[in-house]
C-alpha cells in the first residue's frame, strides 16, 4: 500500500471534520475523495500531506510511519486548487524548485525541468511568469512542480476546481493519460462525481467526516452503500418507495407485469436524451430514455402510463433508512 | 466657478503651508551661492552630525526591519492570546508624544534607573549617548514597517509557503525564497518610511541625547542649535540637507508604491 490512513480524527475547534477514517491507497493507482464539499475531502488530503495534524490516528506512506513527519521530509507532491504558484518565478524556476532546495545539479535540474515541461506542454513558456499563464496552464505547472521531486504520491485539491468547464473537461482527460504515462500513486479530491467517475480508478465517497463507500466507479455507481451515495453518484427518482436511476425505468403505455400506473406531466427533450416527467401514486418522479425511444411511444402530457424498475436494476429501498 | 475656487483656495493653502517656506529656506541657503553651503556642511560639527544620523539612523532601520517582519508573521500568519493587544501596541507609537517617549526612556535607562545603573555598572550608557538615542528613534519608528508589510502579507496567503513545504524547503528556506520576494515591495516602501522618520526624528532624541554638540549631536539638532546660535547659514544649510533626504525618500517611496 502506498497510503494507508488508520484511525485519523481531526476537529477544528469544537466541530469534529474527520472520524475514525481509513483509508488505503494502492501504489500507482488514481484514487479520488469525493463527497459534498465540508465532508472532510480536503482534510483528510491534508492529513495525509503533513500540512494539517490529525488529533489521533496514522498515516503511514510506502509503509513509512508519517504521521509525525513535516511535509518538508514525506516526499509528496501537493497540487493545490488556486495553483500556489510562485508568482516572482519563471515557469522554470517554478518547476525547478524543489530540486533546487535538493541542490541537484545544475544540468540535471535543467534536463528534469525541461523533460517535466514537455511532459505537461508548456516547454515553450519556460521564462513566462504565472502571470501571463491561463488557469489551466498554471495548474499544469503546478503539477510538473509537483512532479519534479518525484514524490511517493502526488496529492490534488480539487485539481480543476477554479477553471472553467472546458478546459475542466480537457484537463481530466489529460490527467488520466499522464497518469498512465508517469504510474504515480495519485490521490485527488473533487465534488464532482462525474470527473471522479470519469478519472478514478477507486473512488472514496467522504460525507461528515466519515468514509461512506470505497470502491471502483462502477461499484459505487452501480451498487451505492446508501440512499446518500446513490443520490450522489448520479441522478436518481422516486418511484414505489425505492430509489432508483431513472435511466433504469421501463415506461410503457400497454400494460406490463409489476407495472404502476402514471401520468405523464411534462416531456423535455434534451438533446439525445429525453426526460419523461410522471406523477405516480401523487409524488413527481421522471424517466430517462432515448429520443428515438421517447418518438415511438410518442407520449404526450396527460397520457396514461405504467413505469417499472428495469429487471436487474439496483434500487434502494427508502422505508430501510 | 466652484471647481476653480477650490483649486485656488488648495493652492493658496498650501503655498503658505508648505512651498513659501520651503522655497524660502532653500533661497536662503543658495543666497550667497554654493560656496556657503558647502562650507557651513563640511564644519566638524556638522561632519559629526551627519555621521551621528547616520548612525542612529542605520541601527534604528535594522532593528525596526527584523522586528518588523517578525511581527508582521507572528500577526498574519499566527493566532496566540494577545495577539489584538500586540496589534494595539504596535501603533502606540503613533499616538504618543516623541517627548514622552524619551522622558520614559530616561526613567528606565537613566543612570539613577534600576535598568539604567545595572547597564551603567557593566559599562553600558544609554542615556546621553548612542544606544539611548537608538532606543528613542526604534520606539517612534516602531509602526512604519509592520502596516506596511501586513497587509501585503495577508493577501499573500500562506499557501505558496505550503507549497514549498511539499517541495522540501524548510521554514527558513520557505522564507528566504518565497515569503521575503513576496513582500519585498512593501518591505522597501515600510523601510524608506521608517529611514526617512529616523533621519527627521527630534523631540524623543532632544531629550535622550542631552544635546551634546560634537557628541550626541544628530542633524535635526544641530540644525537648532546653530539658528540658536544665530548662525543661520549653517541652520539653512542643514535644513536644506534634511529637506533634499526627505524628497529623495518621497520619491523612493512613489518608486517602491505601485509595483504591489
């Protein structure tokens, strides 16, 4: 294990931000913290990157005790969401400034600096300054800061928090490839179930301090631990006191087995994707289907239904909670 | 009709104030020509003087820098009981007469003092000599250098220091490299500040100094003690000296403002 987290509590003050959370973490693997934001993500991050001191409990890194350890001497890289870029440096001297607190070499510096800089496309913004870099370069950079010590793990606040959807997108995209380029352990936090879906490998579901769920994407998609997960992970509906996906509801307008009857309320095309509004048994629910799906049946508010779970399709029963 | 009353009535203000004076002293010191200025600049006592400011002035600038940037940390990036009571304190200066403060100083580290005749009975002389005027110049300068260094390094934030921390660099390091850079700027305009109220300091160094001409003798009274004197070219001259530092610092000031 290259991060194992055991028995951590943290409380700011009075209120309490982790409890009892342990976590491992498997060398080379991209892991992310997910859970609404004052779930203890960025904490327990920060616990784990000796920047914050957990009240009780160990971090151990590469099976190193570290709980008592300075961030200065456990060899982490740490990407922060506002970049913490050196604003008086050059991009290079950004990148080279951990090996030069190492005292490397001059030339060694130089090639590791400039190889890191192609690794995250910015080897022609070497002399820039942060300034006159956008959002996404300046967290590239910041990740080739990171990179350059050749950490153990390499830790991610909320990695893409501050930039726009765009260049979000591309640099999740981008993020994944580096890391089956560089292999090192990663551990990013983010809000964002869809980039931890999309980026992940194992995905650790924080909520109050406490870890709901660790599993892979489609584990924790798929089989939620709780109402709290399902509803977080993914759009989910009402239907038949049990919660389910609404991509994983049966709509017909003949009568099927197991079936409840419905009332369409209100059809919205979105593009590819339809949402079929219903009133069941007096409560709101809506069906995801297809266009193509959503013309055959050619449904019309008013119209009478019947919707039913999908066989096979994972609800959650809400009367158990 | 308003605007140009305002701009008049401003201007009036302060030719009166400020540029008849000044332009005044200046006239007279150029009156008779260089020569006399240079001359009444280069008698002993006035050498002295200048090298007394000096010194006085150098020793108050590094006290006041070291403390400055260690309060100014332990006020932005610490939290301790006391700390709005430091943050009061620091500005006491502001509020208190120089006068006083030398007053204070002499009972403390006056030669009939406790404090005073312990230092006195190791050697040491504060009152009447350098350290006693170092004390006075440090106490009156004290605020300069940490308002200016604070507010710069709250909006710093602390985490490029964190970030360096990951990195490897140790606090020092974190320091040297990343928190001084950031503040550079502020810490120059604080410490031109706090020279150029060194260099014009008067009342708290009148009284702690003693006012021993050739001996503890700064530029500022000396520039009294000869218009006493009735030696007015010197008293110009002087003050004609002390005017130019103050422009020059004014300007290194308006240099070191807009680059935060």
């Amino acid at each position: 294990m290259a991060i194992e987290v055991r028995d951590v509590n943290k409380s700011f003050g009075t209120t309490p931000v982790l409890r009892e959370v342990s976590v491992d973490v498997a060398s080379g693997s991209l892991t992310a913290l997910l859970g609404p934001s004052g779930g203890g993500k960025s904490t327990l991050l920060r616990v784990i990157a000796g920047l914050e001191q957990p009240d009780t409990g160990t971090v151990r890194i590469s099976g190193v005790d570290a709980t008592r350890l300075s961030p200065q001497r456990r060899n982490v890289g740490f990407v922060f969401q506002h970049y913490a870029a050196f604003k008086h440096l050059s991009v290079f001297r950004n990148v080279a400034f951990g090996l030069e607190i190492r005292k490397r070499p001059k030339d060694e510096i130089r090639k590791r600096v400039m190889e890191l800089l192609e690794l995250v496309h910015l080897e022609k913004m070497a002399d820039r300054y942060p300034s006159q870099l956008s959002g996404g370069q300046r967290q590239r950079m910041a990740l080739a800061r990171a990179l350059a010590v050749e950490p153990e793990v390499l830790l991610l606040d909320e990695p893409f928090g501050a930039l726009d959807a765009q260049v979000r997108k591309e640099l999740r995209t981008w993020l994944r490839r580096l890391h089956d380029e560089v292999h090192v352990t990663t551990v990013f936090v983010t809000h964002d179930q869809e980039e931890a879906i999309e980026v992940a490998d194992t995905i650790v579901v924080l909520a109050n301090g406490e870890v709901v769920q660790v599993g892979s994407p489609a584990d924790v998609y798929d089989n939620p631990a709780n109402p709290f997960v399902m509803r977080f992970l993914g759009p989910v509906t009402e239907i038949g006191g049990s919660l389910v996906r609404p991509h994983d509801i049966e709509i017909s307008v003949d009568p099927i087995e197991g079936g409840t009857p419905a009332t369409v309320s209100r059809v919205v095309r979105l593009g590819f994707e339809v949402r079929v509004e219903v009133e069941v048994g007096g409560q709101e629910a809506w069906v995801q289907v297809t266009r193509e799906f959503a013309d055959r049946l050619g449904l019309e508010p008013g119209d009478a239904v019947v919707v039913r779970p999908a066989p096979g399709a994972r609800s959650l029963a809400l009367s158990a909670v | 009709m308003a605007k140009y009353a305002l701009r008049a009535l401003a201007l009036v203000y302060l030719l009166f104030l400020l540029v008849l004076p000044v332009a005044l002293i200046v006239w007279r010191t150029f009156g008779d020509g260089f020569g006399p200025f240079a001359e009444a600049l280069t008698s002993p006592s006035a050498l002295h003087a200048f090298q007394v400011t000096l010194t006085v002035a150098v020793w108050a600038v590094v006290a006041n820098t070291l403390f400055g940037i260690g309060v100014s940390i332990l006020l932005v990036r610490h939290s301790f009981p006391g700390k709005r009571l430091l943050n009061a304190f620091i500005d006491l200066p502001m509020a208190v007469s120089p006068v006083v403060v030398g007053l204070a100083l002499i009972l403390v580290y006056g030669r009939f003092a406790p404090v005073g005749g312990l230092l006195e009975s190791w050697g040491i002389q504060v009152i009447f000599s350098t350290p006693g005027m170092v004390l006075a110049t440090v106490f009156v300068s004290l605020p300069l250098v940490v308002r200016a260094v604070v507010p710069v390094l709250e909006e710093l934030g602390d985490e490029q220091e964190q970030a360096a921390h990951t990195l490897g660099a140790s606090r020092f390091q974190a320091f040297l490299r990343i928190t001084l850079p950031g503040i550079r700027w502020a810490l120059g305009y604080g410490v031109v500040l706090c020279l150029a109220r060194s260099l014009g300091e008067y009342g708290a160094v009148a009284v702690v100094s003693g006012r021993l001409v050739d001996q503890t003798q700064t530029l500022t009274l000396f520039v009294e003690e000869r218009f006493q004197n009735f030696d007015q070219p010197a008293a110009f001259a002087a003050a004609t000296a002390l005017a130019l530092i103050a422009v020059v610092t004014l300007l290194l000031t308006k240099l070191l403002r807009p680059k935060d």
